[in-house]
C-alpha cells in the first residue's frame, strides 16, 4: 500500500518533512536531545561529522565515535514534538521513499534520550544521573496509537485512582529496551520512575504569580507509593519515548541529568558542568551498543 503524500510527506531533496533528513543520513544509535544547542555539545566527541542538518527546532548530526556510527537529533520539548521525531526517525528506516511504501524487513533504532530533569524525592540529589526504568505518562500520547496495555500499566492504575491529578488526566505506564537498560551499571546512577508532564508550570506544580489547581501536586506525587515503587523524577518526553518505540518496534533508554530537587528547592550550581557529564558518562556506554 502507497503511503499518500499528505501522510508521508517528502521534500525530493531534503528528506522527510520536519527533520530534513534522507534515510542514508540516519545512523542505526540515535541519541535525542531536546536542545538544539545540545546538538554539538555531543557531537563535538566524535571523531568525524558526516551529515549537519538544521529544520526548525530539529538539529541532526551524524558521525562516527570509537567505530559506532551514531546520530544526534533534537527534538525540542515536549511528547507533541516527540510524536513527530519518533514518527520520522521510524519512517526513515522502514519506509522506501522511492515508492512511498513499507519495507518488508522492519530496522529497529536504538534510541537513547540524553535529557535533564527535576528529582522529586529527597534521597535523589541535584547533579547525579538517573535511568528511566519505568515512566508514567500524563500526555494521552498512546491513546492515539492503540496502545490500551499501556493504560492497563498497573502504577499507571495507581495513580489515576490517588486522586492526586485532574480528572481529565488518564496517565499510562511504559518501560524501557531491557537491552539498553543493562547497558548502564546501577552502582553509578540512579534506577528511576519517570513521571512526564505536558507542560513545565502548571502542569508540574509551579506557581509563578498566578493562583493553580495543583498547588499540593508535588506534595502528593512525592508520598506515592505503590508496592514500595515511588515517583522519582519529573521531565517531559521519556514516557512518548518508550510508548512509541514499544509501537514501532525500537529500543528506548531515557538518561537524565538531575538539575533539581523539588522536594528540597535547590537548583544545580553548575548545570553545564553536569549536562557534560551525563553526555560523556553515556557515550562512554554506547560501545556496548
């Protein structure tokens, strides 16, 4: 069946729609970052850049690092423009854009998302790393997919009956690539749940000079508990992330920088430091890949 061209939409010498980029210019590693400037904060490691492309908010460089070849693209922030990226980054490795149809032999991605984060209990502190092993999603992201197991998540279950969020918020359960998972050593990070939120202030409590519904919102979601399972931390793309790699069949890591603890109000003295870190601390890793 031919995709029709207002489903997949291609620029005959750019690629696909929003990432610019042609299906030879994607490696088989893909670290996403949501800053644009992150881009070759990572790149800069390598020991040879191939492909620079720039589209909106969407940077890619592609190159080579200790033999693996490997891509770096941002996303921007947010599961709307994970939708778009995961979407893209699929289509580039199993759709033949010559014809506009699948490619029998489905390629899976590894996928591993460099990103920062905010702790949300006490014992996790600012600068240190942490692995999503498993993430909640409050975006609705894989209602639209057809993924009800996601919501049958029994954490997911948990919290949507705490009564801690908004009644119109259904929150869904996704994990990680076992694979990519056991990559990372827990003795130098920290295993966590992801929580992730559509939005930065409201949404994760914030309250800037204005009256909020979810002023006790980071109280609740620091004491929850389900089974001895807490919430750790609080971002805004690992749950897309998982959701939509389990749906196309890629794997998925999520590694974070934590860059605040909201349970102690205290930011990092030196985010730049810590991002640099994380960036290298994970390409270290990824030989193993």
């Amino acid at each position: 069946m031919q995709h029709p061209e207002t489903e997949l939409i291609l620029h005959p010498t750019q690629g696909v729609y929003h990432l610019h980029l042609m299906p030879e210019e994607l490696a088989n590693i893909v670290i996403t970052v949501g800053d644009p400037d992150r881009v070759p904060l990572v790149s800069k490691y390598f020991d040879r850049i191939e492909v620079r492309k720039q589209h909106r908010e969407f940077v890619t460089h592609t190159g080579w690092f200790q033999g693996k070849r490997i891509s770096v693209v941002s996303t921007g922030i947010g599961p709307d423009n994970i939708d778009i990226v995961l979407n893209e980054l699929d289509a580039l490795v199993n759709i033949d854009f010559t014809n506009k149809t699948n490619i029998k032999d489905r390629k899976s991605l590894n996928i591993i998302r460099i990103g920062t984060s905010g702790s949300l209990q006490p014992h996790i502190p600012v600068d240190s790393f942490v692995v999503g092993k498993h993430a909640l999603g409050l975006d609705n992201m894989m209602a639209f997919y057809d993924q009800n197991k996601a919501y049958d998540d029994p954490m997911a279950q948990a919290l949507r009956t705490s009564q801690l969020l908004p009644n119109a918020v259904v929150p869904y359960g996704v994990s990680p690539s076992k694979q990519l998972l056991k990559l990372w050593d827990p003795h130098t990070c920290i295993l966590a749940n992801t929580l992730t939120s559509v939005g930065f202030y409201g949404p994760q409590g914030r309250v800037l000079g204005t009256w909020s519904a979810q002023k006790k919102l980071m109280d609740g979601l620091v004491s929850f508990n389900f089974n001895g399972q807490t919430i750790d931390h609080i971002e805004m793309e690992t749950s897309a992330i998982y959701g939509l790699s389990s749906v196309f069949g890629h794997q998925a890591v999520s590694l974070n920088a934590i860059l605040a603890n909201r349970s102690h109000q205290t930011f990092s003295k030196h985010p730049e430091k810590t991002i640099n870190k994380l960036i290298e601390w994970a390409l270290e890793h990824l030989s193993q890949v």
